[in-house]
C-alpha cells in the first residue's frame, strides 16, 4: 500500500520506492530506501509526516504516494 494510506502510529516496512534515481539516492540518504522501517505521525492535507530512524520527516504528496509499505 502507499505510505500515504498507511496506518498512522504503527511501524511499517518500506517494500517498494517508485521514484527517479536521483530522487531515491536524495531519500537514502535522509534513511528511506528498501526494508528500511517507517511510521506514520500524520497523513493530512495529501503530506505525511514520518518517523525514519530517529528524526521526523515530512514528504509531499507526490513522493509519499510513490513509497510502498507492507
């Protein structure tokens, strides 16, 4: 499912990205990349903002929808 439908509170594992090469290098680096765990804070208004790691991230509409979760 997209992170964006994601339950909020509960940790995830991140299954799939589908974005440009830039884009998931950009992400790897702030700690999204696959089999990596997320939890949703809050998904309003088309953003989310997560958990990834140990600090808090809030992604856009367009890359949240393009993050596969399971």
């Amino acid at each position: 499912m997209p992170l964006l439908l994601a339950p909020v509170g509960r940790e995830m594992k991140i299954v799939r990205i589908i974005l440009d090469e830039k884009t998931k290098k950009h992400l790897a680096n702030l700690g999204i990349m696959t089999d990596s765990s997320i939890t949703v804070l809050s998904s309003s208004g088309g953003s989310a903002v997560c958990i990834v790691k140990e600090g808090r991230l809030a992604l856009d509409k367009n890359v949240a929808s393009r993050i596969y979760v399971a």
